[in-house]
C-alpha cells in the first residue's frame, strides 16, 4: 500500500519537485524553439516563440560547417569503440564468475575500482607520449584505443553483476557433457547475458558520442574530429548568427537524445550498472 | 597415491589460472597500457623539466616545490573540493529528497519525470555547456532577460565574465546536469526498501518528513554513502563543463584541477609540471579513497 491519500505536504512536494523538473528541461525547451528563429527575431526578444519556424537554420548548420564529417568521425569512434567495450567486458565478466573461487580474482576486482577512480586527465600528458611513441596520435585509432580502456572498468562491472545472477549449475551441466570452455562461453554464457550486453553497449554508446577529453587532445587534424569538440570549433566560428548556433547544438544533441528515447530501460540500467562512470 | 592427486590437483589449478587470465588479458592488456603505465609514466615525468618537444631535463622534486607554492593550483584544489560539497548538497541530498517523492508520493507519473531528470545526463556536456553558455550570456541570456523582465536591470550582470559569479554560475550549470543521475540512483534503492516497514512507519502514524528522516534514511544509508562517495570522485573528475563555459577564467577564478593541468601542458607545453599536477591529484584521490575505505571497514567491524 503506498500513500493514496494526498495531504497538503504530499501536493506541496509534488509541486517543488515540480518546479525542479521544469527548471532542468527548461533550458532544453528555449534551445528548440530559439534555434526556429531569425537571428533578428532572436535578438529583439530572447523569450518570443518565433513567428514562423525557420527550418532553414538547421540546413544552414548542416551545410555551413563540416558537422556531417564530425558525425561520420563519431560514428566511426562510437562503432568500434563500442564494439571492442563489450567483447572485452563480457570476456573478463565471464572470468570472474567462472572463478569467482579464486583467492587472486579479488585482487583482480579491487584493481578495476580503483582504476575506476582515476580521472582521464591525471595521465593525459603520459598518455599522449604513449600515443605518439605508437605513432597513433592524430588518428581515430589513438582516439578509440584509450577510450575502451577507460570505459572498460565500468562495463566489465555491469557484465559482472549479470553472469553472477546466473545459476552456476549451467556451466557444470555443461563441463560434466564434456563441453570445451570456449564452447560454454560462446554457446551457452554468451546468450544468456545477451541483454547485459546489450546494456553495455547501448550505455557505452551514449558514454562514446558524448566524450570530449580524448578527442580534443588527442586529434589535430580538422577532417578527423568528432561531434563535441567539433561543435565547439563550429559554435566559436559561428558567432554571428544565434539561432543557427542553437540549432547545430541541437542537431549534435539528437543522436544520444534518440537512443536514449528508445532504449530507456538499457540507458538507465547502464547509468545504475556503471555509476561510477563521470 | 596421494602426491599423484595433489600433482593432479596442481596441473589442473594452473591450468584454471591459465583459462581465467586467457578471458582476463584483453581487459588487462587495455588497463595497463592506457591507466597503469601512464600513471606511472606520469609520476617518471614529474621529475622532470619538459616543453614535450625538447630533451626532458631531471629537475628534482623543483616541481613538486613549485606546486606547492603555486596560488593557481591551490586555488584549482580548493574549487574542486566546493564542487564536491555543493555536489553533496544540491545534487545528492536534493536527489535523495527528490527520489523520496517520485516513489512513495506520486509513484503513478514517476517515470515521465525521471526520464525528464536524466536528459541532461544523456546529452554530451558540451551541448550541455554550450546551452547554458546562452543562458548566463549578458545581453541576451535567459537569466538577464528574466531579471530586466522583473525591472531589476542592475542585477543583469556578465555571469562568466564576474570575477564574484563565474565559479558559482559553473556550479549551478554542473548542479542541474548531474541531479538526474542521483535522482536515479536513490529512486532505484528506495524501490528495494520493503514494503512492511513503510506500513510499519504508518502504524505509528509518522507523515512523510518522519518517515524520510526516520525510516528511509537510515535504512538506505549504505547507498547514500556509496553514492556520495561516487558523487565526490566525479566532482574530482569534472572537466568538460567547466572549460565550455570559463575555461577556469577570469583570472583562474573558476579553475579546477582538469583545466589548469591542461591549459599548463597543452597550452603553456609545460609537459613536466602538468604531469606533477596529475600525479599529486591522485596521490590525493588515493589517500582520500585509502580513509574512506578504513573508516568505513573500521565502521563495519564495530557494527559486527
């Protein structure tokens, strides 16, 4: 039984959590409807809904800038990266159930938490000599390498979680059959964690698109740049005509907008799975 | 017989160990090449004196000294740390209030306002910073044009640009982005609480503000603190937001640890202190983590 009964706190709470939810989307809300304006629509008023819409803005922030190059970039970081996470985390997470018995796997388990604690930043200098000594640095590939390592940690977490709510007696009915261990990982594990791995790589997705660090120390050259640092380069170069500005933003927010829309359940099970993740 | 069994046993432990690690290595292998030996590849560097191009020059602990004395660092440390308290505060607490009234208030509409709470999460924070950017510009930023609406011009100020107001405006901006992830966080754990104890709080007739203090917190106390612990090290982690809007700007009034470490390496190429700046931030994670885990361990015993 919850409270059905609504008492004066009840509707005064109601309403303040509200009023938070209002001032968080609100932002949003002025992006989408200023990003239809005209530059001088914009510029007499900040809060008027435009006239009419100008859908042209988004054709001019396709086409005045390289944000379909930037998305390519970022599709292509995001594919693989996303890719390589999952196979990684599922092997590992696999690992650490099977032998969950063993004494040296916590080892193991502490060493991910702590690697989880550290900031991108800390080692970025260390990291770009590594890169360069690769000869990786100013290519997607130097871009994708660090970003699944540091994506890693959390995914092999989520995947962890989920093997370990598997029943053990699976895998023993398997090996009393005979069954080598690649064929209980590939044909009897891996099905069954196919959703957590769907999670994975759905929450890794939206981590991937979204992620700045890497890729604007990492790339230089202006044909290989992702979606956010792209954008950044494009709304710095663009400072004359709002409306198109807030209409690029927009077009560079709706790829994790969309995925997230769709899959909800995934995105909010990869967000409690790898909290950490910040 | 019995040396046959323990060699058998020996062959197939080592032949387990040799299985787990074959499904470990991939991970490890990324781990250590890009976390562990940069780090300590970054702790190597901080020793020395290097522009990134010419020959690295063994300085001793010159930069460690020069950190130290250095206001800009201090000052970058400190503004981490307020980021973490007002995370505490108007992120995690808030969350946890807000939470509370998702599930055991409105539970029906619940789940249109935590898809609305974690938009800010999904979309990348350079959106997110590029947005709010807008909003706090002074000629016509949301905030100005609302307090000009209000007749109180003199209030419209440049709110990046203020010396008083740049690091406060970055923490709101950070505060409205993250709630949503708490939000969820504490929605999913006051969903595991048992039914029987809310009926048990009714029975003795506690209202909601009794029952928040009383029951939900102390019963979920565990991911309060998991979750302000998570709430601390992302505060220590923040780098994007903050160099969208101020860049740590004006006058390294809103500078945090990321935004100096890179402004000093990737703008000033100074590649040797940079590092020491990295390597001291997480000597300091470390330590921080090191308490944490021994007073809660500490905390744990004396309960058992």
């Amino acid at each position: 039984m919850k409270m059905k009964q609504k008492n004066t706190s009840s509707i005064i709470a109601i309403i303040l959590v509200t009023i938070t939810l209002v001032m968080v989307i609100a932002p949003f809300i002025w992006l989408i409807y200023s990003s239809l304006k005209t530059n001088k629509e914009f510029m007499a008023s900040v809060w008027k809904l435009p006239a009419a819409p100008q859908w042209e803005n988004f054709k001019k922030a396709w086409g005045g800038g390289s944000l379909g190059t930037y998305t390519i970039n970022s599709l292509i970081v995001t594919a693989v990266s996303v890719f390589l996470t999952v196979i990684i985390s599922t092997l590992a997470g696999y690992a650490m159930w099977i032998f969950k018995l063993k004494k040296w796997m916590n080892k193991i388990q502490l060493f991910l938490v702590i690697t989880m604690t550290i900031p991108a930043y800390a080692s970025l200098v260390p990291l770009v000599e590594t890169l360069r000594a690769m000869s990786l640095l100013d290519t997607l590939t130097g871009v994708i390498l660090p970003t699944v390592a540091f994506n890693t940690p959390m995914s092999i977490f989520i995947m962890r979680s989920t093997f370990f709510t598997l029943p053990f007696e699976v895998i023993e009915a398997a090996r009393f059959d005979g069954a080598s261990e690649p064929v209980i990982f590939t044909k009897i594990a891996v099905p069954l964690v196919r959703p957590a791995m769907f999670t994975t790589a759905i929450i890794n997705m939206i981590w991937v698109w979204n992620d700045f660090l890497f890729p604007l120390v990492f790339i230089n050259n202006p044909n290989l740049k992702t979606l956010p640092v792209g954008l950044k380069d494009f709304v710095g170069e663009h400072v004359t005509n709002y409306p198109v500005m807030m209409a690029a933003i927009l077009i560079a927010s709706m790829g994790a907008f969309v995925i997230y829309s769709i899959f909800q359940k995934q995105v909010i099970g990869g967000l409690t799975g790898g909290a950490v993740k910040g | 017989m019995a040396t046959i069994q323990i060699q058998m046993k020996k062959k197939r432990v080592r032949r387990e160990n040799q299985t787990a690690l074959t499904y470990l290595a991939p991970a490890l292998i990324f781990l250590i090449v890009f976390m562990v030996y940069p780090l300590i590849y970054s702790g190597i560097l901080s020793f020395f004196k290097w522009t990134g191009v010419s020959a690295k020059v063994f300085i001793g602990f010159e930069n460690f000294q020069r950190l130290f004395t250095d206001n800009y660092f201090w000052r970058a440390l400190v503004n981490n740390i307020s980021v973490a308290v007002s995370a505490l505060i108007f992120q995690v607490f808030i969350a946890l209030v807000i939470a509370f009234v998702l599930v055991r208030v409105m539970d029906k509409v619940s789940k249109v306002y935590l898809f609305i709470f974690l938009i800010p999460m999904v979309v990348s924070e350079i959106c997110i910073g590029l947005l709010w950017g807008f909003i706090y510009n002074p000629y016509f930023g949301l905030i100005n044009a609302a307090l000009r609406g209000l007749g109180l011009e003199s209030l419209a100020i440049g709110w990046l640009g203020e010396s008083a107001t740049a690091f406060p405006a970055v923490i709101n901006a950070m505060n409205f982005t993250y709630l949503g992830l708490y939000v969820l966080l504490f929605v999913n754990s006051i969903q595991d609480v048992p039914e029987d104890i809310f009926d048990a709080a009714k029975i003795d007739g506690a209202g909601g503000i009794r029952t928040f203090f009383n029951v939900v917190i102390p019963v979920i106390r565990e991911s309060i603190g998991s979750t302000m612990l998570l709430a601390v090290i992302s505060s220590f982690k923040t780098f994007s937001l903050v160099f969208v809007l101020t860049n740590g700007g004006p006058n390294h009034r809103s500078e945090v640890l990321s935004t100096y470490l890179y402004k000093m390496g990737f703008n000033s190429f100074q590649m040797g202190y940079a590092s020491t700046i990295g390597f001291v931030q997480m000597l300091l994670m470390a330590l921080a983590g090191f308490i944490v885990l021994y007073s809660t361990s500490r905390k744990n015993k004396e309960l058992a």
